[in-house]
C-alpha cells in the first residue's frame, strides 16, 4: 500500500494520477489529506482517502496503519517546516512503514540557501529514524515562473544574475515520485532532480518574449529590492525573503545539475522549457 501527504496539493494530485498510469491499483493508493471532503474526486476514483494533519500528531498514526510506502511531501509552511514533517516521520516509523520517500530540495547536502535549511534537518530526522528512505531533492519548478504576468507586464524580475536553473515541470517531479515507489531496490537511495536543459532567467524572457509576441526582458534586481518587489506582489514577507534568498543562491550554482537523474527516473526527456512556456501561454 502506498500513501501520498498533501494528496490535495498540485504535486500530491499528479502523483496519484501517475501512480495510476503506471499501473497501480486505486485501491493500493492511500491520499492522506488534513480535509477528506476536498478529496472526492480521488475518492470517486477507488483511492482511499483518510484525514491526516502534520501539525495534529495524533490524526497520524491511524491513517498510516498498513502503509509500506509513504512519499511525504514537504510542509509549505515555510516558517517551520521541520516541526510537523519530524511528526510524519515518527508515525511512519512506529507503523513500520517499508520506504518512507521525501521531496527534498536539489543539493541539501550543500546547499548555504535559506530554504534547504529545513530540509536539511528532515533528511537528518530520516536517517536517524532508521526508516530505509529516498530523498527525491527536487530542483526549481517551472511553475515557479509567473510567466502570464511577466509577458502581460514586459518584465521577469529577479535576483539571479546570469545563474543557470536546471527546472523542470511538476508532472516530471511527479512522475519521478511515482516511479521511485513502484520500483524495486530503492531503499537509502538519493537522486538529485533537475532538467535537462538548464537556462538563465534572461534566456526564460526571452522564450516569453516569443512565444507572446510582446517585448519581454529579464529585470535583475538586487536580493533586497527584489525581496521588496515580491512583498509588493502579495507575496508574505518570509516567504518573500527565502525566494529572492534562493535566486541569489541559484546565481552561485546551487539550483544547477547535471545528474540525468530525473529523465532516468520517468524514463523520457524532462520537458523543455521552451514548450512548457508555449503551453503555459496557451491555457
């Protein structure tokens, strides 16, 4: 049996949709969700869905009774993510779950970006657990890229410099979770996920720019001032920071690889982002 956290999120949804794919019978697929009643559409499919709630401990322990695999997907509680995933570990480790699978962040081994810093600490609470584990370190999504807004308003503003981001779409990052529970032999492994094609920010405008037709340029902005420009936006002051954080990081290399490990894991290129930009600009 396999269990999905944050069944209801953009990644937890893909993921279920992938398992499916591959073969996976619904009935196997355990959606743990904090409110089952947003989850009828997994339902109404076979999935079993069953309420759990990282910041509620004790919602854990039932909803992970029978589960071998657990892919948990990290909190976006950005102010403390650790507390509540060390929650999800501890349950899974007293159900003896088999593979507990994590998305982490590309590079935590290393990574000096404010946002690893968390998932540096889950990857230790694994370890330690005992629990035979894979950390998915999953780099920068496309989707990360409010490529609408920027060909609307002729600017994609950053802090990146010239850095070199090796992104790649939610549905490969998904798709790489589902294979990753469904193969043999994956116990304490670690892949660092990024795509295929790395690209600046400025070769990111200039894809909207063409695939717009509307004049498109990259605005690369001090991490202060584009940490402000965000807060601007909507966007909550330290969330704000830990972004504009990880683009000056993203400029030192650290949102860069050139594993392969994605496209060996769901077995085709990772999708380029060219395409992901006209299909965007489409819908």
């Amino acid at each position: 049996m396999i269990a999905i956290t944050g069944a209801t999120g953009h990644l937890g949804q893909l993921t279920i949709h992938a398992l499916l794919d591959l073969g996976t019978p619904a009935a196997d697929i355990v959606a743990l969700v904090r409110d089952p009643q947003k989850a009828t559409d997994l339902s109404a499919r076979g999935v079993q869905v069953r309420r759990a709630d990282y910041t509620q401990p004790e919602t854990l322990g039932p909803a992970l009774q029978g589960v071998d695999k657990l892919l948990l997907i990290s909190s976006n509680d950005v102010a403390d993510r650790a507390t509540p995933q060390r929650h999800v570990v501890e349950a899974a480790k007293a159900a003896g779950v088999k593979l507990l699978a994590y998305t982490s962040i590309l590079g935590a081994a290393t990574d000096k970006m404010r946002l690893a810093a968390d998932h540096q600490t889950t990857e230790a609470d694994i370890r330690a657990s005992g629990v035979p584990f894979v950390f998915l370190r999953n780099g920068w999504y496309l989707e990360n890229y409010n490529v609408a807004q920027a060909a609307q308003f002729g600017a994609l503003p950053g802090s990146a410099g010239e850095g070199r981001v090796s992104a790649a779409s939610r549905a490969d990052y998904a798709a790489a979770a589902a294979a990753v529970l469904t193969l043999p032999d994956q116990d304490n492994t670690v892949y660092e996920l990024g795509g295929d094609q790395a690209f600046t920010l400025g070769e990111l405008a200039a894809e909207v720019q063409a695939a717009s037709g509307r004049p498109v340029a990259y605005q690369n902005m001090g991490e202060a001032a584009y940490a402000e420009l965000l807060r601007g936006f909507g966007v909550p002051a330290p969330l704000a920071e830990k972004l504009a954080d990880a683009d000056t990081h993203l400029e030192k290399g650290e949102l860069y690889t050139d594993s392969g490990d994605l496209s060996k894991l769901i077995g085709r290129p990772t999708t380029p982002m060219k395409q992901w930009v006209n299909q965007t600009l489409k819908s």
